[in-house]
C-alpha cells in the first residue's frame, strides 16, 4: 500500500522550482532599500573614478596643447587665485558662491511651499484640476528664460531672481506632487473613514505620507532646473556677484580657467545639495523597497 506523499516545507518546494526552471532564479526581486550612494564602496569607487576622469583630462588638455582646454593644473591654480585675491572686481569667491545659493534657496523655498500644496489641491480635487488646466498647464512649457525680460521689467535685486527661480522649480514639484496622489490606495482611506478619522487627518496620515516620496524626487528634478535658471539669469546682468555674473565677466576677458572655476562651483553646490535630498530621503523613506534583478 502506497503512502500518501508528505507536502514538502515551503522553502525547500521554491528551490526544486527553481532548479526545474531557471528562469525563475533571474526573477526581479525585492529588498529593502540600500544605502546606495552612502556605502563606504561606492564612496571609494566613486573617488577613484574622480580620480580616474582628471587623469584622462590632465592628459587631454597636454595632448591638446591649447589655451582654450586648461587642464585641472590650471584649474586649481585659478581656483587659488580667486579664492585668495577675489575676482577683478575685489568680490570674493564665497561671495559670489553664496549669492548663487541665497537666490537659489529662495526661489526653491517658495516653489516647495506653493508646489506642494496645490499639487496636493489638484490631485484630490479632480473636477478642479479639470477645470483650469488651460490655465496651468500652458505656462509649464515656457521656459523660465523667456520671463527675464517681464522680469527685469518689473522686479530688482533679490525678487527678480527668486521669481525666475521659482518659476524654474515649481512645475516639477507641482507635477510630482499632483501624480503622487494617484498612488495613494483607496483601502487605505477607507479604513481611516472607517475608524472615523477626520478628512485632514486622512490628508496628513495616509495622503502626505503616500505623496513624500514623489515630492522629493520632484524636488531633486527642481533642484537642477532652479541652478539652470539662476545661471542663465545672473547671465543677463542685475547683479555683481553671482556665479554666473563672474564667468560672464571672465569670459569677456578670456581667462577660461576662471569660468570653468565657476562652472565646477555650480556642480559641485548642486551635486551637494541633490545629495542632502537624496540622505534625507533615505531616512525618512527607509520602510521603502527596490526592485533588484
């Protein structure tokens, strides 16, 4: 008489399945989110690619032999000189740095203050967003350059910059916003009505908490575009210090090696600045998962 066969343990049934099939074991899998960038490796890989990129520039710009393509010898050289002496006008290097980065944090500020809370507006309330998109949508595709004339017009100083900063961050930060909502499972809010949870405390327990994620990657894209925008309007003038008003001003006098200074400079803030949103991410969002394959 045959003996009824015994169901085999869980795990060992998924490795037999996968032995059968292959194809199995190359499935996407989850896990829970890295550090990512932070691991002491990728710290180490990511200098010595650093490292690896100015060797093949320093031996580029031998190869090259013109004034035009300095090398990263030069470059730093220039570096020293501006951040000792200053710029031919007497404004230190941390001057024009920081009123970059003043402009920028202002503008950004107020596209997250306003962005957030109409994204959130537009999403909840679908017959809204309907209902004015032809106003809204329109003004995401002119470029923030186009407004520096209506803005040298009528704003000066500090307000003219952050305006055309903040039209520059706004629309990734609204738009992000707007489609987070999308995600939020309807379960979810069922099940706060049903424990009689008010509508604001569904917005800031299951909405917010649902959106943050897509409002910091929205954040990230408004980063970027908000040091394009401040570049391309210290360009225009308004100002003496400023990023970009020193390369301008080293331009017109073709010392290269002053403006590529200020062209690291810019990367360099906004590559910090993309990094303390990606930390804060991560530690807000740490119950997240990553598809791995």
């Amino acid at each position: 008489m045959k003996q009824a066969s015994q169901p085999k343990p869980e795990g060992l049934a998924a490795v037999e399945s996968q032995a059968h099939h292959p194809e199995m074991a190359r499935t996407p899998t989850l896990q829970r989110k890295s550090q990512g960038a932070f691991r002491p490796g990728a710290v180490t890989y990511n200098l010595l690619s650093l490292a690896a990129g100015l060797l093949v520039w320093h031996f580029a710009a031998i190869a090259i032999a013109s004034p035009f393509f300095p090398g990263p010898v030069k470059i730093l050289q220039a570096f020293q000189r501006l951040a000792i002496g200053g710029d031919i006008m007497g404004n230190s290097l941390w001057d024009h740095s920081w009123g970059s980065l003043h402009r920028v944090l202002v503008g950004f500020g107020v596209a997250v203050v306003l962005g957030v809370p109409l994204g959130l507006l537009m999403g909840l309330k679908e017959r809204i967003y309907i209902s004015t998109r032809s106003i809204i949508e329109p003004f995401r595709f002119i470029p923030p350059i186009a407004w520096i004339p209506l803005a040298i017009i009528f704003f000066s100083g500090l307000p003219r910059f952050a305006f055309l900063i903040f039209l520059g961050a706004f629309f990734p930060i609204y738009t992000a916003t707007h489609v987070g909502v999308s995600r939020v499972e309807p379960i979810h809010r069922k099940v706060f009505m049903v424990h009689g949870a008010s509508k604001f405390q569904i917005l800031m327990r299951v909405v917010v908490p649902t959106v943050l994620p897509d409002i910091f990657g929205g954040m990230r894209v408004a980063m970027g575009a908000a040091w394009l925008t401040i570049v391309a309007a210290e360009l225009t003038g308004g100002t003496s210090v400023g990023l970009g008003r020193m390369m301008v001003d080293y331009a017109e006098l073709l010392k290269i090696p002053e403006v590529i200074v200020g062209m690291l400079l810019v990367g360099a803030i906004g590559f910090v600045l993309n990094e303390a949103l990606l930390l804060a991410e991560k530690r807000l969002f740490r119950w997240r998962w990553q598809v791995t394959l």
